[in-house]
C-alpha cells in the first residue's frame, strides 16, 4: 500500500501559511523519519496525513484514493499529547478497546498494567497514556502507523523496549511507519530514510 501527501498546505489565519506544496510518500514497510525545528509544522503535518485535519491545499491519498472518514481506520496516529488524545470521561478499557482488545502479551509487552484498564486517564502518568494509545494503535487494521514524539514520555530503557515491540509488530504485519522526533539517535537507527522537514516544505510564517 501507498500513503501519499500531495501538495499540502496548511494556512493558520488569512494568508499566513504554516507549510504548503508538501510532497510525501510512504509505503507500506518501510519507516520514514522526520525531523525539524519545534513549531515548524510537524504534528500540523501529521494531523493532515492521518485525515483528523483537512489540508487547506493538496490531498492525502491511500492507494491514490482519498481517505474514507467513517469505518475502517487504517491510519492511525499516536499523538505528541496523549491527554489530548483520549476522552476524559471514557474508562481506560473503553478508550483502548474502541479498535480492539489487545492480549495479554502484547500489554505486557508495552509495559502495561492489566490494572490501568480499570481506571480514568487522568489516574495515569503521562508516560503511561502514551503507552495505552499505542496499544490503541495496534489494531490489527493499522495499516500506517503515525507516531509523533511517540515515546517522548517514557525513560530510555522503556522507551527502546516501546520501540522494539512496535518495530517487531511493524514488520510482522508490513506497517508503513511515519516517526517524528527530536531524537536524530533514535530515527538513524529504527529509519530507513530521515527527511527533514525543511526540505519537503515552503514556509512564510515562523
Ligand atoms: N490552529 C492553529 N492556529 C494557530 N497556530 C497554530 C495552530 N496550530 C498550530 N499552530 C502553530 O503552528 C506551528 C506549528 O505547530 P506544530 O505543533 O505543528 O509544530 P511541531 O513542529 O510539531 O513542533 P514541536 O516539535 O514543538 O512538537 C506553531 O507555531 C503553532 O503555534
Ligand atoms: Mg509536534
């Protein structure tokens, strides 16, 4: 399969312009990172490609086809923010099993406690959330998963043993992955390309 952005731009107010004629392509198994100053534009990018935002100019395509906004999901995007992400009157089990119910080994696997599913999100840490979103995000539809700042939260031991299970599921299942971070360690290990996001856009606000 084929994720495509083309040509998108993303206007914030009367012709201020975040980023436009942005032109990306990910397929299916392969990892893309993407790199960039704070503010420049990333999780504005990734909200378009995962079809939550529509783009003020261009079109995100799968197979070369728009994206369906109802049913089958098979973007999902894991945000920077997981408060942000999740309904605070929902109990996290509800949250988690909205696409699917993960197995045991897969929570454990994620560094999960079979207890947090009893309980609200704002009873869990950060770090924690973030890993219950990714759980979320691993519904065996995922077809593309977009993963911004995904384990920002997290120390660096859990954050590789994160990784690891993802990549493993990634491959497993041929995932295209979009990575967004700060961190150029962790996207020249896990990438098979980094693009920096300068390079694929045209700004002129800062
Ligand atoms: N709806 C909006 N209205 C006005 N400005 C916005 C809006 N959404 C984002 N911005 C601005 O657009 C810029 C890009 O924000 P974005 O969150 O995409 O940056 P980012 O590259 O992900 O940064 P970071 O690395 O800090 O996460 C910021 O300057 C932000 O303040
Ligand atoms: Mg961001």
């Amino acid at each position: 399969m084929k994720l495509e952005a083309r040509g998108l731009g993303k206007c914030i107010n009367k012709n201020n312009w975040l980023f436009q004629h942005v032109d990306l392509t990910l397929h299916s198994g392969k990892i893309i990172g993407l790199q960039g100053p704070s503010g420049c534009g990333k999780s504005s990018l990734c909200r378009l490609i995962a079809g939550m935002e529509a783009p003020t100019q261009g079109s995100v395509l799968l197979d070369g086809r728009p994206l369906q906004k109802r049913g089958y999901q098979p973007i999902q995007f894991v945000f920077q923010h997981p408060e942000r992400a999740v309904n605070p009157r929902w109990r996290v089990r509800s949250i988690v099993s909205e696409g699917w119910m993960p197995d045991d080994e897969l929570l454990e696997s994620l560094h999960i406690d079979r207890s947090w599913l009893d309980r609200w999100p704002s009873e869990l840490s950060g770090g924690q959330l973030q890993r219950i979103c990714i759980a979320r995000a691993l519904c065996p539809q995922t077809k593309f998963l977009i993963a911004d700042e995904m384990t920002t939260m997290l120390d660096a031991i859990t954050q590789a043993s994160i990784w690891k299970t993802v990549l493993d599921i990634a491959s497993e299942r041929h995932m295209g992955l979009l990575v967004v971070s700060h961190d150029r360690h962790l996207l020249n290990r896990i990438c098979n390309q980094v693009i920096d996001f300068h390079s694929i856009s045209h700004t002129s606000v800062s």
